[in-house]
C-alpha cells in the first residue's frame, strides 16, 4: 500500500468519475482515536464565504498523481454537467 501525506494531497483537484469539478482539497480529518480518516475537507469555490464539501473515504474512488476521483453519486444528475 503506497503512503500518502496530507500535505501533497493539499490543493489537488477533486472530481467524479465523469470529470465533473468538485474543488479543491483543503485538508483532510482524522479520527483521534482511531487514526482513520473521517473525511475530506473540499474547498467548493474561490471566496472565503464558498462552504466546504465534506466528502466520506467511502465516497473516494482513486487518489492518483493528478487528482482525487470520487463516486459520480456525490452531484445531482442535473448538475452533471462537465464545464
């Protein structure tokens, strides 16, 4: 199993299966007792006032060089729509 470290998965780019844009990763929250993630922390939007999006590790598919890719069950279908 490879390791990753939160800080180089900071700032990549968060999408669905089908290419949709979800964000950015923020930051990533652990159980204290556990040391399991409890979920990621996805920045939605450029301004300050944007909520984040916090998506459960059930929810992540693949977590590759370029991107962390999640189930396409995270976004309305009518808001599938790649931009």
């Amino acid at each position: 199993m490879q390791q990753l470290l939160v800080g180089e998965l900071r700032g990549k780019p968060v999408i669905t299966q089908r290419g949709i844009k979800l964000g950015k990763l923020r930051d990533v929250a652990i159980d204290g007792d556990s040391g399991r993630v409890v979920h990621f922390v996805v920045r939605q939007g450029r301004l300050l006032a944007s909520p984040d999006l916090l998506i459960s590790p059930d929810e992540i598919v693949e977590i590759t060089a370029s991107a962390i890719i999640t189930k396409d069950t995270l976004i309305p279908v009518s808001a599938a729509i790649p931009a």
